[in-house]
C-alpha cells in the first residue's frame, strides 16, 4: 500500500514569525523502504542523543558553540558518526535539552524513545532514480510519496522507524496564498458531539469522531485490566497482548486526526466559495479546563478529542486556501443574547432564551452567531440584516454527504432553485419549520 501522508505546522493566529510571512511550512511523508542498515543507524542515533542530552544538562550547555565543543568529537569517534550526522545529532539533542528547561512543569530529565533522526539536505540525505541516500551509503527504495511538492526545494528531513514502516518527513516551504478582503464571517463553534459553523444565513454541522475513537480506548484499556493485577503488570511483558493494545490505541488516533483533518477542509471550502473569513475561539488554556469536570467519561472524551489538533487544522486549511482566521475570545459566546447582549436563560435541553428580546436558539448555535458578532467587529464589517440574524426568506445550508474522498460530487449548476457547491453540498431554500426560534427573533 502506498503512503501519502502530509504533516503541518501552523503558528498561533495564523501568523509567521518574521521573515516568514509569506510562507507555509509542511512536511511530507515520504515512505521507504525499511532497510536493515538505516534501523541499525537508528538504533545507533537513539543512543547517542539521549547520551547528549544528558551532558548538555549535565553539563548546563546551552550554546552552539559549547555543545560541539563538548559533543562533537565523542559522537564522531565514540558512536563512529559521519561529520554531518555528528552535528545534526548534537543539534538534535540542544532542541530536546531547550524544550525540557522551558517546560514550567519539569519533570525526569527527557529520554527519547521513538527511533528517528535529524537529516539535513544535500550534505546528510538526498533523493535520486526513486531511491533515498543517506550519508554512509545506505540507499532506501521509495514506496509512496506525495509528488504535488516536488518543485519545492528539499530542506530537513526527519527520518522515523516505527512499527515495521520507515517514513522520511521533508520539511519544505511553500507560498503563501494571498488573503482576500471577506465579505461575511463563517463562525465555529466546537462542542463534544459536533462542530456547528455557518454565518447569519447558514447553519450547518459536522459530527465528531469522539465516540468511534473511544471505542477503541475502552478496548484498550479493558485488556490492560484483563492482564493487570495489583502487583504486576502483566501485558507490558506479553508482546501479543501488548500489540493489540497498542492497535487499538493507534486506531483510535488515526480516527481522530482523520477527522480533524478533512472537517476543517469542509468548513475552509466553504468560506472561500463564499469569500468569508473563518472565525473560531482562542481555546488556549481549555485542558486545565477539561481536567477539572467530575464525569470521568466525558471528561476523557473532551480530553481524546484534541482541541489543539483541531484548531491546528482549521488555521492551516484555511491559510492553505488564502481563507482570513479570526480568533476571538470565548468569554460569553453561550450566554449572552446574540441580539441584545442580555444573560440568556435556561429554556429546555441546550435551548437558550432571552428573557428582553424573546430571541431562542440551540446553545451551539448562539455560540456560533456571538463568534460570528464578535469577528465582524474585529474585522470591522458591518453586519447584514442590521443585526446577527437572517430574514425568513434567506437561503439555508443543507447536509449532503460527500463521497470517500471529499471529491465534487457535481459540477456547479445555474438556476433551478438551487446552487449546487464543492463537495455535494448546495444550498436550498430557507424554511422557517426547520429553525422554529427564528419567528422568535422578528
């Protein structure tokens, strides 16, 4: 089976740090080949980092300049390193040292475990005839590779060993799209059963994948039990036992960052057909949150969830497609009248009404009108309709599911009551039936 993987890294905000604005960074998985002399140097690497480690925390290292003072020759005749790996293992080891003295919550100095390696482009790894060539001589045959960056130049690479399957992640830099001027607002608003996005007219939302993913956490942690007893762990020691805990711990995360992935594609979709920007909480700081609530079920499900992975992927779906980010402040998004900024008041399971203007709604979906308001005055647009709510006549979102690979289902069509758009998806008219609290409001 061919690997085609894509890994991201966003900044906070959507913003580059200087110098890199007009840039985005991702790496791609490039699968090779698990030759029996890369595991061997792998193996070697592990070794050599976590001993580096050591010194420069031992040793209180902290530039450059002292740790290939200190490191440089043990790891060329010590670990019979090249020049090149030497130099990168060191380097490798100062990130690790750096990120464990920032931590505020230090705990055992880091050990790590995961075989892998710093390569860097050119003078420690290069790519020719479908091979990978790393310093040393050690040639990898490439099984998969994403081809839609090849005209990207080739910077650090991070070679991985896990599980059987060795993968190669070359980070590159690609243009940035430039942003256009929004017209609107697509508001997110996240919850633990779905995310609910749209603006004044839309009102759509996509089902998590929390419950599949804890599915496989339960299976996990029942056969832990099974081979547990008070005294020993017993399925740390029975590779069977410990491998099928391990699957379903992986199943379970590749259920998660699938769906992070391709729901923020949808939403980001969305916002450039209509030229919106796309506008979501600062859920900074939200798992100290988490941790407190008493329910250990939805507590653990909040937690699988991973807000960070998800709104890591809505900034880069939405800086991919040249979409503006908003991010506002969650304070009162669920508690304040859209309309007239009144408390709201507990109306039914997940309803809210004001107790002023009469105005009622689902809970998530005065969350996504507040963020929606409180975006648009950032933004400093005005908003339609005099106010965060569409007249009855205006057009609703419907749900039309996408086929397997998110694909265009249908080509754009003119007429006919309806505008078919990417993904299955088209917009229909407005009935005020489906959305009883809109009468409520005018």
């Amino acid at each position: 089976m061919v690997l085609i993987a894509l890994q991201v890294f966003v900044f906070g905000g959507g913003s580059m740090p200087a110098g890199d604005e007009g840039v985005l960074t991702l790496s791609i998985g490039v699968r090779v080949s698990p030759e029996p002399g890369a595991i061997e140097l792998l193996r070697r690497y592990n070794v050599a980092l976590n001993y580096a480690i050591n010194k420069i925390l031992s040793l209180n290292l902290k530039t450059i300049r002292e740790v290939h003072k200190e490191l440089y020759r043990e790891l060329r005749e010590w670990f019979g390193f090249p020049s090149r790996i030497a130099i990168d293992c060191y380097r490798d080891a100062l990130a690790n040292a750096r990120a464990w003295r920032n931590n505020p919550k230090k705990g055992k100095r880091p050990r790590v475990k995961k075989l892998s390696m710093l390569l860097h482009p050119g003078s420690g790894y290069r790519i020719e005839d479908g091979y990978v060539e790393i310093i040393g001589g050690i040639r990898m045959k490439i099984i998969g590779w994403d081809r839609r960056y090849d005209d990207y130049e080739n910077r650090e690479a991070r070679l991985v060993y896990r599980e059987g399957e060795m993968v190669l992640w070359i980070s590159k830099r690609i243009p940035r799209p430039e942003q256009y001027k929004p017209r609107d607002v697509i508001a997110i608003d996240i919850n633990e059963r779905k995310i609910v996005y749209g603006n004044h007219e839309i009102n759509k939302d996509i089902g998590t994948a929390v419950d599949r993913a804890y599915k496989w956490k339960v299976l996990a942690e029942s056969l832990q039990r099974r081979y547990s007893s008070s005294r020993y762990p017993a399925w740390k020691r029975r590779r069977g036992v410990l491998n099928r805990i391990r699957s379903y711990h992986r199943k379970a995360r590749n259920v998660l960052e699938d769906w992070a992935r391709k729901s923020p594609l949808k939403i980001a979709r969305l916002a450039v057909k209509l030229q919106h920007a796309v506008a979501r909480e600062d859920l900074t700081g939200l798992i100290n949150s988490l941790r407190k609530i008493k329910n250990k079920d939805h507590r653990t499900k909040l937690i699988i969830m991973g807000y960070s992975r998800l709104v890591k992927w809505i900034d880069w779906q939405a800086m991919k497609l040249g979409a503006p980010i908003v991010i506002v402040d969650p304070r009162d998004t669920s508690s304040e009248c859209p309309n007239c900024d009144s408390k709201l008041e507990e109306n039914g399971y997940r309803r809210l009404k004001c107790p002023r203007c009469g105005f009622e709604a689902d809970r998530d979906v005065i969350g996504k009108l507040n963020i929606r308001k409180k975006a648009l005055k950032m933004l400093g647009i005005k908003p339609s309709f005099g106010g965060v709510l569409a007249p009855l006549t205006a057009p609703q979102m419907t749900d039309v599911n996408p086929n397997r690979w998110g694909e265009p289902m249908s080509r754009p069509q003119r007429g006919g009551g309806t505008l078919a758009l990417q993904g299955g998806e088209e917009v229909s008219s407005f009935s005020s039936s489906h959305y009883p609290w809109t009468s409520a409001a005018f």
